[in-house]
C-alpha cells in the first residue's frame, strides 16, 4: 500500500478515536427494532405467519428504510461484548503499530469492561448478547453464550498478552477455550466431521459457528499445547470443509431453511479458514479457501467491484451497501491479499470507497446505504467496531510491529 493511502487511513483511525471518546461506548444497534418487547413480538410472529406478520413488522422495516434514527424509540443505548472484543484488538493492533502506551492502555480498558460484561451462571468465561435475539427457533435471551462471539474475545485477550504478558489474560483466554469445549455441543455428521451447537441449548447445523469454534480451538491447542483441543477443532473444520458448495459458496446452515448466501458470514468462514490454515497448514483447508475466494470474487463484488450484501437472498432488502461487509472484506483481504493478489486491489478499491462516502464529520462511519439515503446512526457492533479493528490490523501490518517493552 502506497504511503499516501496508509496516510488516509491513518487519519481516518485517529479522527474515529476521538470520536469513540466522545461518543461513548453504547450504541444503538442494527436489531435494536426487534430487540425491545414490541418488535419482538412483530418478529416471532412473522416467523409464525409469514403474512400476517409482514403487517407486524412493516412499520419498523419501513422506519429501517427511511428514517433509521428512529430506532432511538425503540430502544435504548447498550453495550456490546463483540465491540468491546473488536475495539480491544484494534487498539492492540495500533499499540504494536506505533509504540505509544496510550493504545495500549485503551486496549486494556476494553478487556476490564469484557470482564464486567461476561455471562453469569457459567463456570468459564463466555459472553453473548445484551438483548433477548428472536430468531427462527425461538428466543435467545439476554446473556446466552454464543460461538460466534467468543472467538472474538478469545483474540481480543490474545492479542493483548501478546504486548504484555499479563497472566490475566492468559487465564481468561484459557476459561474461554473451555467453555468452548465443554459448553458447546458436537453432534456428528459424518466419520470425519462434527457440526457445533451456537449456543449451550441448540442442535448445530449452522455453517459459520463450526468455523469460528474451529478456530478457537485450532489457536487454543497451540497456545496451550494441547492437542485434544486441536482433535475437537478438526471435526469442526471438516464440517465446514464437507458443507462447501460444489460453486463454492456455503449456505448460512444446513437446515434447508436458512439457504441464503451473504457476504459478511462468507467472509466470517473464509477468514477463520484463513487464520487455521496459518497455524494449522493443509492442503484440504487451502484447496477450501481458493475455492470459497473464487465464488466470493465472482458473486459477492458488484459491477464497481465493491460488496453486495448477499449472492443469495433470503428476503427484500432495505439497503444497498452494508458497512458490515465492508469491514470484513478488508479484513478477509489483509489475510490472504499476499497469497491471492487479486484481493489487493478489492481492498484497496473497498477502503478508496470507505474514504470517500463513508466518513462522517464527526469522524464515525455511515452504517448502511439505503436505496435513497444512508443510515447515519452509530452501532458499535453494525459495525463501527469491526472496521477500526481491520483498518487497524491492516495498519499494523504496513507499519511494522514494535517490541513489547515500547508499549509500556
């Protein structure tokens, strides 16, 4: 990357910072509309009665379409693990990059508060959501463990005992490998694969959970030598690998219900393929990603090269571009542009994109763009968090790591 484009994004992460301290660390949040009792209720009973439903929740897609800062009565401000877990590696990532121990005292500050936020009732460390999610199968209430969180915290106490080595740290990453392990439910597929549950109480089957749990263990059984977790994660990892499309896409699950392909959840499986195929090289897994990047390349960039939220839709859609799936195609392309050069230019022409649209005054990101104007309200977790972490990593990554002993 050119020196004058870091130079861009370093900016844009220096004027997100002094936002974020502004701003504060709640926010609103993409299901704040379905989060509180009344759009709940709109949203079990559409997934009841499709029609009747429709009627139930119009009013709330309608506001969604055209006046999203009305989610405000909906809902109020919450704090979000999965942010949290995102803001605390994008300030490690900017602590190794520059040196300066303020970044990493901010990474810090976002571990304490994880710790104050994790579920209650559970013997290891293991967070989820702070609302009550309505989904296909019933409702997820508030403080449920979820796979598809955790792996993120895991990384976040990683990445930050990997400045200081602080034993917290490593405590808590090893609580959060248990959890997953003891917590989360294996249900066998085939000989060689296990789907995983996505919380403590389901029956698996959906494709991203197996691939964040592989992960997890895959780095768990190298950070800890301890091949049993690497015996767990295998399985996992086949699921995965044996739930590919002959096109090379994945469905959201294999349930036959939830077909959809969209970008963001591509990117969630690719990139937790890419990170185990670091630590864990395979033929299998390398043979998976080529594939899953083709589809991905040919399906999921639109005409001006830039991400369209699904290939495969489940349903209408009330935006044209998500600052989700921005984030994660930045993030999907610093892992693997070195071994597949196509990806430097998608990110380089995604972040020119972000650059040039999405950056407000104020130094926060738009949230969505909707087929007549954009959604302009903040959601940590949809997806503020998730672009300074990528930004940051990539930043990381052009500048060079520091030692340790520089972040003091």
């Amino acid at each position: 990357m050119n020196e004058l484009a870091l130079a861009k994004i370093e900016k844009l992460l220096a004027g997100f910072t002094e936002w974020l301290q502004r701003y504060g660390e709640t926010s609103w949040d993409h299901q704040s509309y379905f989060g509180g009792p009344v759009g709940r209720r709109a949203k079990a009973l559409y997934y009841r009665n499709n029609k009747v439903g429709m009627l139930a929740v119009a009013p709330m897609i309608f506001s969604e379409a055209f006046i999203p800062s009305a989610r405000r009565f909906f809902a109020k401000p919450l704090r979000f693990p999965i942010a949290d877990a995102h803001y605390a590696m994008g300030f490690a990532y900017l602590s190794q990059a520059y040196g300066e121990a303020k970044h990493h005292a901010k990474a810090i500050h976002f571990l304490e508060e994880l710790e104050k936020s994790r579920c209650s009732g559970y013997q290891h460390r293991c967070w989820g959501y702070p609302f009550d999610w309505e989904t296909r199968n019933g409702t997820l209430h508030e403080g449920t463990p979820m796979i598809t969180t955790n792996p993120y915290v895991y990384e976040a106490f990683r990445a930050v005992y990997a400045i200081d080595k602080d034993p917290r740290w490593f405590e808590a990453m090893r609580s959060i490998a248990r959890h997953a392990v003891e917590d989360i439910k294996d249900f066998p597929v085939s000989e060689t694969a296990s789907t995983c549950s996505y919380t403590p109480f389901d029956k698996g089957g959906v494709i991203n959970a197996a691939a964040y749990r592989a992960f997890l263990l895959t780095s768990a059984s190298i950070d800890f030598g301890d091949e049993q977790y690497w015996k767990i994660a295998e399985r996992n990892l086949n699921f995965v690998l044996e739930s590919q499309n002959a096109d090379g896409s994945w469905f959201y699950s294999i349930d036959g219900v939830r077909d959809f392909v969209d970008h963001f959840h591509t990117c969630f499986v690719l990139k937790a393929l890419a990170k185990i195929d670091q630590l864990k090289p395979s033929e299998k897994c390398q043979r998976a990603i080529d594939k899953g990047i083709e589809y991905y390349l040919g399906n999921l960039l639109d005409e001006k090269g830039l991400p369209k939220p699904f290939s495969k839709a489940p349903r209408m859609t009330v935006y044209q571009r998500e600052l989700y799936d921005y984030a994660e195609c930045v993030n999907l392309c610093v892992l693997l542009r070195e071994r597949i050069p196509a990806l430097e230019k998608v990110m380089n022409d995604v972040i020119g994109d972000v650059l040039a649209r999405w950056v407000k005054p104020d130094g926060s990101l738009r949230s969505r763009e909707l087929w007549l104007s954009w959604d302009n309200v903040p959601m940590h977790r949809w997806a503020q968090s998730q672009m300074f972490r990528s930004l940051s990593l990539l930043v990381m990554k052009e500048r060079g790591f520091r030692s340790a002993s520089r972040v003091a």
